[in-house]
C-alpha cells in the first residue's frame, strides 16, 4: 500500500481544495476560519508560556519552535481555513477553476474569520489568569513580544512574511505529501518550526500576540513589571495600539504572506506540475 502522495498529486489535490473553498457555504467558511484563528493562536499561547522566563534569544526561540506546531498541527487535522494556507488558491485561479474576485472573496472572508478567532482567544487567555505566572513576569512578556511585533519596520514586516509563508504553504504541501496522521504530523511540524526558531511574522499569529499584548497593557502592574524588566518606556508602551497592530504589523506582514506563499510556493508548484495536472 503506498501511503504518500507526489508532489505533482498534492498540486492537484491542493487544486481542488481551492474550488472546494469558493463553493463552501459562507457560513461554514466562517466557522473553520475562526477555528483556525484560535489554534495558530493556541500555539502561539503555549509558546509564548514555555519560552517566558528563558534569557538566551537563541534557546528561546528554539523552544517556541518546538511548541508552537502543535496550534498548525491541530489546525491541518481538523481542517480549518487559515488565510496563509489559503493563499496557495493562485493555483486554481491560474487553472481557471474559478475566477479573481471568487479567490479575493475567501480570502477576505477567511482573514476576517481567523481575526475573529485570534482575538477570541486572546480575550479568554487575558481573563484565564495566565499573566500571573511568576509573579507577573508572564503578563511583562506578553507585552514585551507585542511591543516587538508592533514596532517593526514596514519593510522587515514584509520580508519577514514571506519568508514565513514560504515555510507555512511548505508545511501545507508537505501535510500533503502523506496519507497517514503520524505521517501529516510530522511533515506539516518540520516547516513550521523552522518558520518560528526564524522568528518569521505570520498575520494569524499576530491577530493573537498583539491583542493579547494590549489586553496585557491594561493592568498597571503587568506594564510596571514590563517597563522595570525589559527597559520599556511610557512612549514606547503607548505604541502598542491597535492602529499599529493593523498599520505596522498586520498590513506589511500580509502582504508578505501573500507574496511568500502565492509566488514562491503556488506559482512555482503551478508552473512545476499545474500546468500537466
């Protein structure tokens, strides 16, 4: 029995996946965005709790990356839309299974719904008492990686996105490539992990760091731990709003998924086994 797919097979079946979305009924669409916006999120939570108290940048990371997968794996095995994975539907549209505006439509529709989920989440989290780990420290974290996130530069933003797209549609390809769970697991763990121990941004994730990180900001002993902790001042505190959260993280990190799993993934896979499928 074989029990993976070829890469030309995932191309094709990925094809598919795309005209599936456009005909799906709105209202299921919504419901499996918003899904999906809470796992990725939930990676990030578990991540953001693991790698808290750890000093060393480099074991930080390497730690997230090795916990945050298991939010894309539950994500990938339940089946929910997620707008990054969603970006590989070029595929179809250049197949001429369905047209620009119904592509732009789910798109719209599956980001709407992942923010929606992402913020849900974050709002639990801030009411679950999990910034009280270690006295507070884990609320002037929360802040402190928001803050990061809300003051990069429109141009890092951008870079960084498509490299994470590139490992997150990667991770969707290769989840493919098997037809078994341990198998989907394990493939779809590798790419996402690299993405994160990289510290690449991915919009999703971000509609759950940065929410999380303002609610964070609204209690005065999690913003005087952060800012006695981290060196954070008052104006550099004051920047973490949503105005930035959509303008400085959001937007450029979009457009970079975008182009990061479109071009460099759909596109090239289009033109490597689309075309003969």
């Amino acid at each position: 029995m074989n029990f993976s797919n070829t890469t030309a097979e995932v191309t094709s079946n990925l094809i598919v996946a795309g005209d599936i979305k456009v005909r799906r009924p709105l209202h299921k669409t919504i419901i499996l965005g918003i899904f999906a916006g809470m796992l990725i999120g939930a990676g990030a939570m578990a991540s953001s709790v693991a790698m808290y108290d750890i000093a060393n940048a480099g074991l930080a990371r390497l730690v997230a990356g090795l916990v945050f997968p298991i939010g894309f794996v539950m994500m990938v095995l339940f089946g929910g839309e997620l707008f990054t994975g969603a970006c590989l539907m070029i595929m179809g549209l250049l197949k001429g299974k369905y047209s620009l505006i119904s592509m732009i439509r789910v798109l719209i529709t599956v980001f709407i719904s992942n923010l929606i989920g992402g913020i849900i989440l974050a709002i639990l989290v801030a009411y679950s008492g999990q910034f009280k780990l270690g006295d507070g420290a884990m609320g002037a974290f929360t802040i402190k990686l928001a803050l990061s996130k809300a003051n990069i530069s429109f141009g890092s933003a951008f870079i960084s996105g498509i490299l994470c797209n590139f490992f997150v549609c990667f991770g969707v390809v290769m989840a493919g490539l098997s037809k078994d769970i341990s198998g989907k697991v394990l493939a779809s763990f590798l790419p996402i992990m690299t993405f994160v121990t990289g510290g690449f941004e991915h919009c999703v994730a971000n509609m759950f760091y940065i929410p999380v990180g303002i609610f964070a900001s609204s209690n005065s002993k999690f913003t005087e731990s952060a800012m006695t902790k981290y060196g954070i001042s008052a104006e550099k505190l004051a920047t973490l709003n949503w105005q930035n959260f959509f303008l400085k993280n959001e937007l450029p990190v979009t457009l970079g998924n975008i182009v990061g799993g479109m071009l460099f993934i759909g596109v090239a896979l289009f033109i490597l086994y689309g075309r003969e499928e």
